[in-house]
C-alpha cells in the first residue's frame, strides 16, 4: 500500500477517536504563591483568565471536547470565562476531591485518549499540544519547571495512574516503565511555564499576547531590565 | 512539478549549505552565580562538562561543523573536553572581545547559515536542533528563560545584527522585524534550560542523562523530594 494511503487511515482513525482534553481548575485560594505580589481577588482573576488562555489554545488546536474539573459550577466558570468558544464543547465536572484523586476516578475506565492540562500555562500553543498528540508513544509527558508535569497524554488512559506533586514527570515516567506502556518526553518551553510565582509573570509579559499578559498590564505589572546587572530583568508594580 | 521533487530539491541544497553552529565558551570565572554551591574549580569544571553535553548534541545533529568561540587554545579546550566527535569538524577561534561584539564581527560578512547555541544548555536534544534549523523563516528564536536567547538561527547572518544581554530575545524580535527578515520563536523546554542557578540543577539532575548531570551527582548534588511542601524538590549537597 502506498506511503500517503497508510497515513490516510491513519488520519480518519484519530477523527473517529478524537481527543479530549481535562484541565483541573482551582479558583478558591488559587496562586498563593504570588500573594507577596498580587491580593487574593487579583490572585483568582488571573487564575480565570490563564484558564481563558488554556482554553482558547485548545480551542485552536485539533482538541474538540474539553471537561473542566472545578468546584465552581458550569455558570459560574462560564460567567466569568466571558468566553465564546467556536469549535470546542466544553463541560464542567464539579468535584472537591484532590487533584489526583479525581483525576485517577476519571480515567481509570477511560479506554479513549485523554489530554490532561493544567491550568496554568497560558502561553501553551495550538501548534504544541497538536505535536504532543501526534507523538506515537502510549503516554506522553510535557513537563513543566522543577520536574512538573503540565501536559499529559495518554492513549488509554484506563491502563495508567497518574500521580500530580512531588517530581512528576519522573513518577509518570515510572508508571508508564512498570506498566511496560511505552513512552516520549514532548519538548515545549511554552507548555514548561507554569505560572507559580513572581519571576514566572516575568515569561508571561515577555512571551505572551494573551488575555493573561494583558490582564498583568492592566493591573500595572510591567518589567525593568538593567542590562548592567546579572539578573536579566525583574518583574515590579 | 509534484511536491516530493521539490522537497528533493530543497534538501540537496541544505546539504550543499550545511549549516555551521557556533558555541561562545567562556571559562575563567563561569557560573558565578552558583558560587554558594560550588567551588570556582567545579563551576569551571561544570561549564566545561555542559559544553560536552552541548558539542555531543550538535554532533547527533544535521551540524557538520562548530566553532567553539572561546578565550581558551584549541589545544587546552580539547584536552579538558576529552571527547572525540564524529561527524562534527571542530574549530576554535581564540577571542578576548565581548559576546556581542565577537559575535557580530563573525556574523557582519557571513552570507551561509549560521546557528549560535550557548554552550550552558546542557539538555539540547538533537531533535531540537534539527527542528529549530528546519523552520523556513529568516531567523529562529529560541529563548532562554527571563527572556535570553538560547538558540538563534540566522539563514543570513549578514543581514543580521546580535544583541545579547537584557531581554535579548525581544530584542532580536525587533531587530528582524527592523530589517524586514521573517522569524519565528522554536519552542523548546530543553534549549530554554540554561543552568545559572542553583534551582537550575534540578533540571539537570531530574531530565539529564548527560555528562553533567552525571558530574554532578559524582560531587554528591541531589534533588530533595518534600511532596508535602510547596516547593516540590530542592537541590541540595
């Protein structure tokens, strides 16, 4: 069979088992480690609007079904989203339970590929999470800074177990060799830059065009370079 | 004419214009920042090491040739190096001057290809470099954390201009766009990782299987895991 054909049935295959993507969403106490930097109200706004960010990449990305896990309910998120998504059906899943707890509840009789992304990570691209899905391995791992995961693939997802804290890149990594699932490590600084803390916003300004980084203008976060100085830049108010 | 006899052609002509990296290496006084962990005889030690790691990824890639910019002989480099690469031809240029007047001296009359990759990035995959000579814009960006350029591919190095320090990839943005070249930023979480700190290790320590990665584990560093604590790991000694 020719080259061009094989991919073919390659293609309408993934049509038919389309990806969907889970972004676990926590509002309430949301980033407490900007609080040094951002009061509580800005700290959950910025929350929403990274979440905003996440979504709308999704939206431009082959990804057309995302489920949010939160304990906000579907009006409340989507009020405050002010958000029309063409091409993505989105639905909430209330939960209080513990990120991994859920999360493991969730695939654990998934047979279908799922997309778990954090939240957090408003300069994730279309062009990113289209390329880790592509990858071919039985579970994918988009890690973030200081051994994060932020972006997780899993082809059937009822065979893997996910474990979020402590270093969890390398624990799924783990999982995937005890589970004999094979495995790849997608390369992406924009899906690495989760934002935690004040030299993070510092990535958000320079890299982003999105409603986050625009929201941190807003506010009047701006950055000072001092090319005299080792630090490169810092991020003030 | 069909599509494949275009790619043909188009690949032929990257092999006759093979593209040369170039590495700026310094080592007498390197990673100062890490001076409350390491001692002036390891940092030296180490940024030599991740200059390995950096020659032994370019040597896995489509590079064919590097020239190592360094106040360092050739003959003292490759001794402390201890590394034979094939597929890589080597040069040193001995230089005093600053990175970015070097850099723009080397670059002011280069008409063929040039990649300049910054020999602290010790994670560079092949992969990553193949992909960031292979996008079809004027000048590839790929930046460094806080705003550095890691990587930056020139198809014209002449029409071009350095300016390192500050927040150098938006500079180099600007610079392109002054001069009517076409860019485009790679997104790599390896490239992006250059190891100034003491948080740094831990990129190395979780995602390295490399030479330095190894070195330092030789000089007793390790990564604390506390999942019960905010910060997920720490580097310690």
């Amino acid at each position: 069979m020719h080259y061009l054909q094989i991919m073919g049935i390659a293609k309408a295959e993934e049509v038919m088992n389309s990806v969907k993507a889970i972004v676990p969403f926590k509002k309430k106490g949301a980033k407490s480690r900007l609080q040094a930097f951002l009061t509580e109200a800005e700290r959950e706004e910025l929350a929403i609007i990274m979440l905003k960010d996440v979504l709308v990449a999704l939206s431009e990305s082959k990804i057309e079904e995302v489920v949010i896990i939160s304990t906000c309910s579907k009006e409340e998120l989507l009020n405050e989203l002010q958000l029309e998504l063409r091409n993505l059906k989105l639905t909430v899943r209330v939960d209080e339970k513990g990120l991994n707890e859920v999360l493991n509840e969730v695939i654990t009789d998934e047979k279908a590929s799922r997309l778990i992304l954090m939240a957090d990570i408003p300069l994730v691209t279309p062009e990113s999470i289209n390329e880790l899905i592509g990858h071919e391995a039985d579970v994918v791992i988009a890690p973030g800074r200081e051994g994060g995961t932020n972006a997780l693939f899993m082809r059937r997802p009822c065979e893997f177990f996910v474990s979020y804290y402590g270093v969890s890149c390398l624990e799924h990594i783990e999982t995937a060799k005890r589970r004999n699932l094979s495995y790849s490590v997608h390369d992406s600084f924009f899906i690495s830059a989760d934002i935690d803390e004040e030299d993070d916003l510092m990535e958000l300004l320079i890299h982003g065009n999105c409603f986050s980084a625009e929201y941190l203008r807003m506010i009047g976060v701006f950055i000072r370079v001092d090319k005299k100085s080792k630090v490169r830049a810092k991020v003030e108010r």
